[in-house]
C-alpha cells in the first residue's frame, strides 16, 4: 500500500512517467499476495480497481477483464456494487450502472456517497449527449439524491464534497432553466 500511495504522489506532482517504478511495485507485491490468497475478497475489490482504472485510462486494458474480478472474487457486496456502478458509469453503459447504484442503496440506504452517485447518474440521463439539460423529471429526481446527500455531506472526503455541491448547484441551474423555457 506504501508503494501504491508513494506511487500517486509520484504521479500527480511528475506524471504517468514517474510512476512506472511504482506502479510496477505495487504490482509485483499484489501479485504475491495473490499467490498466497488468490480468492480474498479484499484484495480482489482493490486489484479490481487498479484494473479499472488502468482499463479506463489506457488502451490495451480491458474493462471486462476488472468487472469479472468484482463479480467472481470480490468482497463486500455493497463495495462491488459502487465498483461495478463506477465501472458501467465510465463505459457510458448507464442502465447497468443503474441497476449497481440501485443494489448499494439497497444494501446501505443513508451512504451519502451512493445517494450523490445516484443523482449524478441521473443527472447525466437527464442530460442531453450535447450536455444540454433535456429531462425535467429525471433531473428533479437528481435533485433529491443530491439533497438527501448534501444532510450528510460532513461525512464524505473532501474530494467528494466538492463534485457534489457543484452538481448540487448546477443541477438547480438546470431545473429553473428548463422550468421556465421547457422547449
């Protein structure tokens, strides 16, 4: 884990260049944990990840490859439902990722964090593919995950804090705009 933080700061202050030593480290140690626990949940959830966001980001990776690892190996549930929901996000696949969403709340119905992510999924089907607000009644809807999220918003990581109250906002922009000129 050292590696793998040591290797993020590298990344942001010098680049995907300066990470490469790092990155493969980290690898390297996963791999021999794996060796020793190739079905542990939790160590599946995070090669899982790092599969995602290497599928994502570059172009030999596959997605499929790190959503089959969620689905066949990884632990707790309601943490591969928001996997699986980021995954079908990022492939603009948002019926699936709707059905991952609906799953976590399902299993953890107060994490602000899943109510933000299901707004935000709203919010971009309610979207035209312009990025025009088009849906009144599916961004209203985003409205409300937004707001349930924002009594909690002391509860997430700054990261988090700060997408979603700039989507809070927006998301009223959109409403008002689209209330008073529904063409």
């Amino acid at each position: 884990m050292g590696h793998f933080l040591q290797g993020a700061y590298t990344f942001k202050t010098k680049g995907p260049l300066g990470a490469v030593n790092k990155l493969q480290l980290v690898f390297d140690h996963l791999d021999k944990a794996e060796q020793i626990s190739p079905n542990d949940p939790e160590l599946n959830l995070l090669k899982g990840y790092l599969d995602l966001i290497l599928s994502v980001n570059l172009p030999f990776s596959s997605p499929e490859d790190a959503i089959a690892r969620f689905q066949q190996y990884a632990a707790p549930n309601y943490m591969v439902d928001r996997a699986l929901f980021a995954a079908y996000r990022d492939l603009d696949q948002y019926d699936t990722a709707m059905q991952y969403i609906d799953q976590a709340l399902a299993n953890s119905p107060d994490n602000p964090e899943f109510l933000y992510f299901k707004g935000q999924l709203l919010r971009k089907k309610g979207r035209s593919k312009d990025g025009q607000p088009k849906d009144l009644v599916l961004l209203k809807e985003a409205y409300t995950y937004f707001e349930q999220a924002m009594t909690k918003v002391d509860q997430l990581p700054k990261g988090v804090q700060i997408p979603l109250r700039h989507d809070h906002r927006v998301v009223q922009d959109e409403i008002s705009k689209l209330s008073m000129n529904p063409n």
